[in-house]
C-alpha cells in the first residue's frame, strides 16, 4: 500500500510539473508581444534623451540661413608635433 501511494503521489508531481510548464509556455507566448513592444518603447525614450538633447542644442544654436545659404561645419584638425623629443641618433646594423 505504501508503494500504491507513492506510484500515485510521482505521477500527480510529474502531472503538475508539465501542467506548469505547458502553463507557462501558453502565457509567454501570448504575452511576448506586449512585453516586446514595452521594451522597446523604453529603450526608444533612454535613446530620445540620450540624443534629443544634443539635437535640440545643436538646432539653437544654428542661425536662420537664407535659402540657397550653404555653411560648412567642420573642426579643423590640430597638428599637434613636439620638437622637445630627443635627438636623433643614426646607427649601423653589425653582422
């Protein structure tokens, strides 16, 4: 009798266990879509912030240009050399 109860206490865990699992796979399933959409929605606002603000600066500080009006932005390039570096010393490979 004790074997009987136990042979029955296994499957109704085995029948649980895949009832959950079966459970929780139906409810992702149906529930993904909503749950990727939040997330992206999310992540396009922390993108907004992150980017929209230096949008939003740069578009100040921009002057209203008249029609056919071209400007060009750009940062020249510093040629930064030091001239304090040593001296040069010229060698002979030896064989």
């Amino acid at each position: 009798m004790l074997q009987y109860a136990s042979a029955v206490g296994l499957v109704r865990t085995i029948l649980i266990i895949l009832l959950i699992y079966f459970g929780v796979k139906i409810i992702a399933r149906l529930l993904s879509p909503f749950l990727i959409r939040f997330v992206a929605k999310k992540a396009e606002e922390r993108f907004g912030q992150q980017f929209g603000g230096q949008f939003q600066r740069n578009q100040k500080h921009d002057k209203p240009k008249k029609e056919g009006e071209v400007s060009i932005d750009k940062i020249p390039k510093q040629k930064t050399s030091n001239k304090n570096v040593g001296d040069y010393v010229d060698f002979e490979e030896i064989d």
